[in-house]
C-alpha cells in the first residue's frame, strides 16, 4: 500500500459520523410516524369504547312507569 492508500483515522471518523447522522435523522422520521399512529388508534379506540359503552347503558337501564290509581 503507497501512502496515498492509507486509511487515517480521520477517515474512519468522518465516515462514521456520517453514517450514524443518517441513522439519527431515519430515527427521528420513524418516530414520529410511530406517535402520529398511536395517537390515532389511541382516538379511534376511545371513541369505540365509548360508544360501546353508551350502547350497553341503553340497554341496561330500567325504565319505571308510575301509574295512579
């Protein structure tokens, strides 16, 4: 290998930085994805449960009729 080969450190370390600022900014994108979407099953899941809910409450309740004799 001639001198103008070699690989420094320098090298090593650019190319390492490189590489993890891409990685950061692919974990920074993923991640929001990731809460948007939670945040999304979190509303559909609550409004579901609560019209379920709502629904079995209609069911349930007793209706009294008063009457006079």
């Amino acid at each position: 290998m001639t001198e103008a080969q070699r690989i420094s450190r320098d090298d090593i370390e650019a190319k390492l930085r490189q590489i993890d600022s891409g990685f950061r900014q692919q974990v920074v994108d993923k991640k929001r994805t990731i809460l948007t979407g939670i945040a999304v099953g979190s509303a559909v899941i609550l409004l579901v449960m609560f019209l379920l809910g709502r629904r079995s409450g209609k069911k349930k309740t007793t209706i009294v009729e008063i009457r006079r004799v």
